[in-house]
C-alpha cells in the first residue's frame, strides 16, 4: 500500500482576521518538475468537477501554491499577506490622492452636498454596508487603525 504524501498551504478561513488554517493537498502524481495535488480532499475523481480539482505545484518555484513542510506553508502565508497589506495601503493611498484632487476639480460645487455627505460619514467611520445605498457603521476606517487613532 502506498503511503499517501500531502503539500501544506495555510489560508484565511473568513474576511474577519480570522486564525490562518492549514489545509492538507494529497499529492495525487510525481513528475521531475513538481506535483500534482488533490484540492479538495481526494474528490479529485470526481466525474462533475475532475478537471477543477486538481492543481499542478511545481517543485523549484519560489512561489507555490503549497509546501512541503508545515513551516514553509506558514512562512508563505505570511509573505503573502504582507504583500495583501501592502497592496490595501497602495490602494488606500491612491484613493485618498484621487478624493484629494476631486476636491479641487472645478466642478466640486456641483457636487459638494454629497462630498460634504462623505466627509461626514468618514469622519463618523461610516461606510456603505452594502449596495443598497443605506449607510451602516461597520468599523474603523483602515488609515486611523494604520495610524493608531
């Protein structure tokens, strides 16, 4: 009987900080380049989803999908949410340049009702909570948490 093998990749398990969790890929084939992994715990049969439930990992790349160890997986978790964090501020920054500078458009009158609307609501930590256009208190807005206000 053959010994089953496993790749690690941990992931955020919700949008709320959760605690990483490890999740287990069964390496389904070897090749001399890397691996073939089951995504979803051995479904990788499956007749309805075969060709979406498998994932080539390849065995010399820096970035994988999934590691060997434990210990790798978690050090690649980690990059690749200091890389997300970085990417939000990138985001945030440019949004805030963007705000500033329609701030000083010529048009800005036109429209100053609703910026002094947004204003309010930031300064409140208010953000839409969904599409509806109906506004709900969901938190700290990041550049405050960012800054220790």
């Amino acid at each position: 009987m053959k010994i089953k093998e496993y790749l690690y990749r941990y992931e955020s398990a919700g949008q709320l900080g959760d605690s990483p969790t490890l999740y287990k890929h069964e390496i389904i084939n070897t090749t001399p380049k890397g691996a073939w992994v089951s995504l979803y715990g051995g479904v990788w049969a499956s007749s309805t989803c075969h060709h979406h439930a498998k994932k080539w990992v390849s065995s010399s790349s820096k970035k994988r999908f999934a590691y060997p160890t434990k210990k790798e997986a978690m050090e690649s978790y980690v990059i690749r949410k200091m890389r997300y964090v970085e990417n939000c501020r990138n985001n945030l920054e440019r949004a805030e340049r963007q705000y500033a500078a329609l701030r000083k458009h010529d048009e800005f009158e036109a429209v100053g009702d609703v910026i002094s609307h947004c204003d309010e609501l930031l300064d409140r930590n208010i953000v839409y909570s969904d599409d509806s256009g109906d506004y709900d208190k969901v938190g700290v807005i990041v550049t405050k948490a960012w800054s220790g206000s």
